[in-house]
C-alpha cells in the first residue's frame, strides 16, 4: 500500500462529505482521484477496520435482505481533526508529491478549505531548505556520477518550485476567493452542491 498515512487521510476525506459504504468509497476514489490512487478493495476493508479500531471513524451495520449486510462508516471528531491536520501540513518527502500533495490540493477544492496558500509557502519553504542540502552536497561531490544524480535531484527542485509558485498558487487562490457553493471546477458534480452549501 501507498504511504499508510496518506492513504487513511484520503478514505477520512471521502467521508468528510458523509456517510459512506466502503463500496462509495471506492467509488469516489475512482471518480476524483483516479490518475492519483487507486485502493484494491481488500486494502480499503483493512484500513477502514484500522480506522474503527483507533476511533477516528464508527461503523454501522445495516441488512439487505439475502445481500451481505452493508456496514456504513461516519468520520467522527478525532478522524475529522487527524484529517485536517493533514490537509494543511506540507508534504516532507519530494517523492510523496505527486501523489500527496496533489491529493490535498484536491480535497482543499473539494471540502472548500480555506488556507491553500499557506499551505503551499510551507512547502515552498520545506523544499528550499532541502534543496540548499542537496546543492552542498553537489558542489562538494567529486565523483562524477553521483555529481550527476544531485543534478537531477537539484533540478527537480528548481520545477517544483516554479510549479507551486505559478499552477499550484492560481488553483488556491481560486478556492479562497469562492463561497462554498462556487468552487471552481466543481460544476461537473452538482450533486455534491447541498453538502457544500451546509458546510458554509
């Protein structure tokens, strides 16, 4: 499985907006977050029993006539605190980006979370320091290839900063200017509209 903690922040996530079976949960995965995550239903079932056990979310069963009952699970305070501690907290490895940090961007969009650019100063700054490292350690390296790794690594550094301080501050932006019920790129999903409009 993926980073554990991330991934339990994207099922708590799923459930800020509500109640939901463990099947609308890999629904919205599927829907939102599929070119980032993709949860195999036994990895969701262990994890949405883990997350039972340590009481950030409750479960309810309910029967369904000759069907397997259908057990319901509903964030509760501590999954809903865990969770936005989370959201707002910069990603502290480069390699968990792409799939991390996006992943918060989106639920900043989809949850109507305030706080986006603050968000990414914290990262922009987390990475200038490691980056700092990384250029010491390339000006003193002396072998050539692994001169030429830290190179790479450098230059990693370089895009994603242009990217946070250009495409990644647009978007925030954009959601911190907007009520809840017109955040931007949400109109595909009207059906989330009354959740949005309660949580204003």
């Amino acid at each position: 499985m993926k980073n554990r903690e991330t991934t339990e922040c994207v099922v708590l996530g799923a459930l800020m907006t509500g109640p939901m079976h463990g099947y609308d949960i890999m629904k919205f995965v599927d829907r939102h977050l599929s070119g980032i995550w993709h949860i195999s239903t036994s990895q969701l079932y262990a994890l949405n029993h883990r997350l039972e056990e340590r009481g950030l979310v409750s479960g309810s069963t309910s029967p369904q006539g000759n069907q397997p009952p259908k057990r319901t699970l509903s964030i509760l305070p501590e999954g809903r605190k865990r969770f936005m501690r989370w959201v707002v907290s910069p990603t502290p490895h480069v390699r968990d980006l792409r799939m991390e940090f996006l992943t918060k961007l989106f639920f900043l969009r989809h949850l109507g979370i305030k706080g986006g650019r603050e968000l990414i100063d914290a990262q922009a700054e987390l990475l200038k320091s490691l980056k700092e490292k990384v250029e010491q350690d390339w000006g003193a390296q002396e072998d050539g290839f692994a001169k030429v790794v830290l190179g790479f690594k450098r230059a990693q550094f370089e895009i994603i900063l242009s990217w946070l301080g250009a495409d990644a501050v647009q978007f925030v932006e954009a959601i911190d200017s907007c009520g809840p019920d017109e955040l931007p790129g949400l109109e595909a999903y009207p059906e989330e509209s009354a959740w949005r409009e309660k949580q204003g």
